[in-house]
C-alpha cells in the first residue's frame, strides 16, 4: 500500500512539473478534497495559486470607466423579475440571482452578455452595478479562472473553477480560503466554514 501511495504521489508531482493552464486537474473533477492527504492538497493548492497570482492581483483604478455603460443597468426591472423567475438567459444575457438565506428576496443578480463571456457583471436589486468578475481561461470549458472586483476596483476574490460543483477560493492577495463543493466551503482541514444557496 506505502509502494501505491509512493507511486502515485510521484506521478502527482511529475504531472505538476508539465501540466499547462488547459488541463489541470482534470482528475480532480470527481470531488475528492475531503480524502486527499494534507501534501496532496497543499500540491493542488500551490499550482492552483500560481497560475491564478503568475501577476499579483492588484487594486483596479480604471474599473469605473472601464464600465461607465454598465454602471446602471438600465433594464434592471425587467432583469430582475427574469431573475427572479429563474430565468438562466434573458434578452442576450447569462443570469443568475442570489437570495438571501430564506430564499424569500433577491438581493443581486448577474448579469454575463453572451456575446462576451469574459466578464460578469453583478447588480444590486436596484440595478447598480456592484461587482465584475474578470474571467481567464478557456470559459465555458474547465478550469478556469476568475477575479472579483468591488466596482472601487478594490479586488475581492479570485475562484479557480475546476468544474460547476467544485470551485477554489483564494483571497486577493493569494490565501487559501477553502475549497467550495456545491453549497458547502470546506477549509483544509475538512471543516465547512460557510454555505451558500447557489452555485
């Protein structure tokens, strides 16, 4: 069993020395965070922050007149009802809503303009825009990557997406947070340390 073990972290280390941005992890599809040894996933996690922090994500002072247009989204009504409704595309436009707790109010919702899918854009139930997500990678297809920004261009988080149900967050200045399984964030330790209601 120590000889298996041996082999196949051999083989985990050798595939991190030539593995590109394109096909990282595709094993790790299948969710297995919860079993992989300590060294397994301080590997994962150490590729994983290189290719996101190659450059260190810094504040963005030119977000607001990068999206001076997106600011206000001037159908914010209409794409709030759709939200509301469960509506996945509506009028040109990938969208998601986020509710609180209860699932009683819809308190954001995204926009993603499926002419251009590397960014997001997410609006306030008024429809100000609050915060983008700057996309890297080959989106839709796995992995890839994203930044979120305070429309400030304070960055918030970057998210390593390995598949839809398996996501790594990374704070800004490259900290491990946890890894996201559906709804649940679990540290490295397997604790779940926060839940969400969509994914």
């Amino acid at each position: 069993m120590k000889k298996i073990f041996l082999i196949l972290l051999a083989m985990l280390f050798s595939l991190s020395v030539y593995a590109n941005f394109n096909d990282v992890y595709v094993a790790d599809i299948q969710y297995d965070w919860i079993d992989k040894s300590e060294l397994e996933k301080d590997a994962m996690i150490s590729e994983i922050h290189d290719i996101i922090f190659a450059t260190p994500v810094e504040q963005r002072h030119d977000l607001k007149s990068l999206f001076h247009d997106k600011l206000k989204d001037k159908n914010h009504i209409e794409n709030y009802m759709a939200a509301s409704a469960g509506y996945k595309e509506f009028k040109g436009n990938n969208i998601s809503a986020f509710y609180y707790k209860r699932m009683a109010n819809l308190y954001m919702y995204a926009l993603q303009d499926q002419k251009d899918l590397s960014k997001a854009y997410y609006y306030d139930a008024m429809g100000n825009l609050r915060y983008v997500d700057i996309i890297e990678g080959d989106y839709p297809d796995f992995p890839y990557y994203a930044i979120q920004y305070r429309i400030s261009g304070k960055p918030v988080s970057a998210i390593y997406y390995i598949s839809k149900d398996c996501q790594y967050l990374f704070k800004p200045d490259g900290t491990f947070e946890g890894v996201w399984y559906k709804h649940n964030l679990y540290n490295k330790k397997n604790k779940i340390i926060l839940k969400r209601t969509t994914y």
